[in-house]
C-alpha cells in the first residue's frame, strides 16, 4: 500500500493535470488526502488542478467554435442537451460558467454550447478562469479537510475487508437511486 501511495506521490501532479483537464474533481480529492498525509502540497495542487481544467474547457471552446467539422458529428447526437444549456444560459447568464463546473456532464456542454454562440472568447476566458480557481480552491480545501476522515475509513476498510463490499453495494445503490429520480421525466 505505502509503495502505490508513493508512487501517486511521485507522479501525483502530472496525474491531477491530466485528470483535471477533464473535470478533476476525484483527482483532485485524492490530492488533497495525500497533502494532508504529507505526500503532496495542497497549494500546488490546487494550483495545477485549476490551470488543467481552466485548459480543457479553452480546449473544448476552441474545437466547438474553430473545428466544426470535427466536433460535428459529437454536437448531433446531444442537440437536446446543448439547447438545455443555451436556455440555461438565457436565464443564469455568465455565472453558469462557474456553476457548471460542479455539475457532472455539464462541465463538457457548457464550452460546445456557448462556442456556437456569438459569446465572446475574452469573456469566456474570464468567467471559465474565475470558475476554475473558485472550483479548485472549494473542492481542494474540502478534500484537505476531510483528508482525516477519509484516511481513517480506508484504514478501517483496510483492518476489515469484508466491508469493502458491503460499502460499495450501498453507494452504488444510492447513486443508483438519485440518478434514477433525478432524470425521471416530470
């Protein structure tokens, strides 16, 4: 166990970068814990976790807007979900920039919807760069703070395997359950 640990460790950031250029947030969790066990620094972390999704969501802004043809046959297939984000964005303006990155799934429509868009780049590259610190800072923070509590249930899951189980049966379910009543049609 101590020899995989050290080697996130070793390799923790470039990890955390290339993670969080997707959305990060369990990455960046795993940063956290492992600053507040001592193995990384939580202020880089942080640090590289907000550039790296500050980068991706650019990235997806640049490809929706400037390579159409390439991201065309990815755009088709989720029309309703980019019209839920332009409406999303009528009614929240720029502010769902920030939001979004808390959102599973959203952080990857909200670039494609608003690259269709007039929407300005300089303005997207505010409003993404406020969200990616706020982000980054919220869920680092978060993750170092409970850093104890989550090494203490790995060590207890540790001491007792038998647990293991039970406890991924009962988070499956209940992740089950809320996604199940979350997109059932009203």
């Amino acid at each position: 166990m101590q020899e995989t640990i050290d080697l996130i460790a070793k390799y923790g950031y470039a990890i955390l970068f290339l993670y969080s250029l997707g959305g990060g947030f369990i990455a960046l969790v795993g940063a956290s814990i492992l600053s507040f066990a001592g193995k990384m620094d939580l202020t880089l972390s942080i640090a590289v976790a907000c550039v790296a999704n500050f980068l991706g969501d650019w990235l997806l802004f640049y490809l929706a807007r400037y390579q159409k043809a390439m991201m065309q046959p990815y755009l088709a297939s989720h029309r309703r979900k980019l019209a839920l984000v332009h409406l999303l964005m009528r009614k929240y303006g720029s502010v769902i920039l920030v939001v979004k990155k808390y959102i599973y799934g959203f952080k990857t429509l909200v670039p494609l919807a608003i690259a269709l868009t007039p929407y300005s780049l300089l303005k997207f590259n505010l409003y993404n760069a406020i969200g990616a610190v706020i982000w980054g800072i919220s869920i680092g923070i978060a993750g170092y703070f409970s850093g104890g509590i989550l090494i203490k249930a790995l060590e207890l899951i540790g001491d007792y395997p038998a647990i293991a189980p039970v406890f991924v049966v009962i988070l499956l379910g209940g992740l089950w359950i809320w996604l199940s009543r979350a997109t059932k049609r009203r």
